[in-house]
C-alpha cells in the first residue's frame, strides 16, 4: 500500500465521485484512478465503496478506512516537515534586554538591524531595571542590554547610545509651567520624589546635582518607574528629575522644563559580557550610531 492510494481514495471519498475527483482534483483520467480504487481493496481485501451512475458511497469498511488514511496522510507530511526542518541549521537566538522604558525607543531600530542580517533570528527580550539586567549579562543569561552605567560591573563592557540630559517634571498647571527653564533653587519648598534604590544610576545622579548645587534636598518619597512618577505628580502636584526622553510620553497633565544652567546628565549604554564573542553582537555594536540617531 503506497500513500498515493490513501490519496486517491481520500480524493474520491470527498468528492462522492470518481469522475470529479478525477478530473478537478487529481488531474489524471477516470480509468487509471479506477484501478488504482481496485487495487487498494484488493490489498486491503474488503470493497471500501459502491459505485453506481450517481456516484460513490463508502461501505462501512469504507468509512473506518477513511478516517485511518486520512491520518496516515497528515503524519506523512508531519514526518516531511519535521525531516525538513531537521536538515536546516539552527536559527540563530539572542538574548536582550532594555532598561524599562527604553525599548520604546530602541527595539523598532534594533529589531531591523538585527533581522535585515539574520531574518530567520529569534529575538528573545526581557524588560527590567539596569541592576537586574547587569547581574543578568554577568551570568551570561544575556547577549546585550541597554541599561545605566552600574557599578560593580568588572566583567561587563559598554558602548554608549545616547547621553539623557535630565528635566523637572511636574502638573501642566504648576507654578513653575510658565518658566523656559526651572533653576534647583526654585523647587526647594516643592514636594519632591526621588528615584528609588531599584534606579541607583538616576537616584545617584539626581542626589549628586543637588549637592553640587548646595540645595539640601529632602524628598517626600521615592518612586519606582515612570507610571509611578505620573500618578504621584497628578495626584500631588509634586516635582521630579527624569530623563529628557520621558516627555514623549507623558500626559497632557504633566509636562516638563529643563534644568536652567548645566543640567545632570546620564547615559544609556549598550552592556555585555567581555566573553561574549556573538558575531549578532558584533552586528549589533558596529551600528550603535544608528540606534543613537534613531533615539534622538
């Protein structure tokens, strides 16, 4: 018994016809696929159907028949396939991560620039903040990531993207909202949010600024992300320091100013593993000018 017979006789059967099945679904001639119905019972040893001027009808050998061959038929092409994708070489994976928030920005570009040179790549991504993600990179549960300069961090080398210029950030209608810029003097009775300890690269920053600017800060809380920023604002009317690039995605509620003076600054770098010797890496780094062009 070949698979070609299983076929044929599928064909018929969800034809009701020889002639039909024939002519519109196997493109041979009426007499050739009779015999080959003939010669299928013939090795199965029972009539498998009833032929008549209207048409076919299965016989109840017929029927239990159908259902095993139409089985038979669909692991065949399982069993192609699978050897198929047996014989191709493995797909490439890479393994990357971004500082949260920051794949609106990057992952569009670097999802280009790695599929235009390996279409067939998958692309495995994860979301956190940059100490996660660095203890990530250094266990190599990572290729890359796109994170805050952390310390500690010996094992890691990075690239840089871009340089964030920080921002005040508070109610569209606060007092300070019809300022050009704002000077950190001008906050000092303002109920202010500091990053918190899970965003070590901004709170430092922020911390650092205002020390150098001898405004003794004391912030009313700290907050976690930018969603968390935006609901304490809104609900307090209060003030923080964000990276510029967080304004594209603020309500109309809350809108920002830039620092008068020389504001703090913070960059985001591309991270990996001094081992990592991925040529998808090294795809990646040699077009860190176009993820910065992109973002910017």
């Amino acid at each position: 018994m070949e698979l070609r017979h299983l076929r044929y006789f599928v064909a018929v059967a969800d034809a009701g016809s020889l002639t039909v099945a024939a002519e519109q679904k196997l493109h041979t001639s009426q007499p050739s696929l009779s015999r080959q119905i003939r010669d299928l019972e013939r090795e199965v040893g029972v009539p498998l159907m009833n032929r008549s001027a209207q048409g076919i009808a299965l016989t109840a050998a017929g029927k239990a028949f159908l259902e095993h061959a139409r089985m038979a038929l669909l692991q065949a092409e399982a069993a192609k396939e699978a050897a198929l994708r047996a014989a191709q070489p493995p797909q490439p994976a890479f393994s990357l991560g971004f500082l949260s928030g920051a794949e609106i920005d990057l992952l569009p570009e670097v999802d280009r620039i790695l599929r235009d040179a390996f279409p067939g790549i998958d692309i495995r991504l994860s979301s956190d903040y940059s100490p996660s993600l660095a203890k990530a990179l250094m266990r190599r549960k990572l290729d890359a990531a796109f994170i805050r300069p952390e310390e500690h961090m010996e094992d890691l080398v990075c690239r840089r993207v871009r340089t964030d210029p920080l921002v005040f950030v508070f109610p569209s209608d606060h007092r300070l909202a019809s300022q050009a810029a704002v000077a950190p003097e001008e906050i000092r009775d303002e109920t202010f949010y500091l990053p918190s300890k899970s965003a070590p690269a901004v709170r430092r920053i922020v911390l650092d600024y205002f020390s150098r600017t001898g405004i003794d800060l004391k912030p009313d809380r700290e907050v976690h992300n930018v969603v968390h920023a935006i609901s304490m604002i809104a609900s307090t009317r209060g003030v923080m320091m964000l990276p510029a690039y967080t304004k594209r995605y603020l309500p109309e509620t809350i809108t920002t100013r830039p620092v008068r003076g020389e504001a703090p600054k913070l960059d985001l770098v591309v991270a990996y593993h001094k081992a990592n010797k991925s040529p998808i890496l090294k795809l990646l780094l040699s077009e860190v000018g176009k993820l910065a062009t992109a973002s910017s």
